[in-house]
C-alpha cells in the first residue's frame, strides 16, 4: 500500500478497536448461545476464559472472575485485529480481499488459540472437551465471526486513509 493511502494512526486505532469489539462480541455470543442450549450459564464461560490466568481457581471467583475473564477475552480479540492490521501495513492483500484473508485468518486464530495459547495458559487439563460438534463449529466460528469481521472491518480502516485524504477534512486535522 502506498504510504500516502495509509490512514492515520488515530483512525487505524480506531478500526482495530472497532474490529475487536465486533469480532470478540460475536464470539462470546457464540460461546455463550452453544454453552446455553447444553445447561452451562453465561457466567461460566467468563469463568473459563479467566481460568487461562486463574487456573482452576477462576470457577470459584464469581462474578469478578467472570468479569475478568470478558475483559481479557475483548483483550485478546483486540490484539487479533492489531496482528492483522500491522500486518496488512506490508500486505496489502489482507484489505484488497477481505473475504479470503479474514476467512482464512479465523481458521489461524483457531489453530492459534487452540494448539498453543489454551495449552500454554493456566486453564485446567489444556481446555480440552466439548466434542467434535463443539470444534466444528468452533472452526467454522472463528473463520466467520472472528476473521472476517476483522478483515472487513479494517479494510474499512485502510479504506478511510484514502477517504480522508481526498476530503482535505483529516488532512487539515494533521
């Protein structure tokens, strides 16, 4: 991408806050709608994504663990747009085909989250379970509503530095 099409770094931070609070409120609903229809309550997924500090401890922490555990979850889905945002910076593809690269960066999230940070977090037994209906639609998931949003979204982002630069608005504001 040429450098004078980038946005800013105020507009781009915005994108990537954007893109995270979307794709980590998708996400959660997901957990939550699949853990629901099966009994679990939505206090115990915050709980289980707080075990990957708290360890086992976190399913005794009511409401705070849980509280702590959706914080580090938007924590984490806003860092997986950042990754994708710098590295758009030297690819360009990334926001030229959204659609491909975002699909194909949730299934990366999944095998990211899956195969390395679950087993090296703190949460008891490596967060294996839930079966093969759980780790398809988690696959599928993670491609859909974690990925894609992302890509989109921050397509948008790098979309808005040619925007604001044509407008003369954002140039001004510089």
């Amino acid at each position: 991408m040429p450098r004078s099409a980038l946005p800013t770094a105020r507009t781009l931070l915005l994108y990537v806050l954007a893109a995270g609070l979307v794709a980590g409120t998708l996400d959660i609903l997901y957990a939550t709608s699949f853990w629901g229809l099966k009994g679990v309550p939505p206090l115990r997924i915050g709980q289980s994504i707080a075990a990957g500090v708290l360890g086992k401890d976190a399913f005794a922490g009511g409401n705070g663990a849980a509280a702590l555990g959706l914080f580090l979850h938007y924590v984490i889905a806003t860092g997986m747009a950042a990754a994708y945002a710098l590295v758009a910076r030297r690819w360009p593809a990334l926001t030229a085909q959204p659609v491909r690269y975002g699909l194909l960066y949730g299934l990366l999230l999944y095998a990211l989250m899956t195969y390395v940070v679950v087993p090296l977090s703190a949460v008891p037994g490596g967060g294996g379970g839930g079966g093969a209906l759980w780790i398809a639609c988690s696959i599928v998931a993670h491609a859909v509503l974690v990925g894609l949003p992302i890509a989109l979204i921050l397509r948008r982002g790098y979309n808005a530095g040619d925007r604001t630069r044509s407008s003369g608005y954002a140039a001004d504001a510089r």
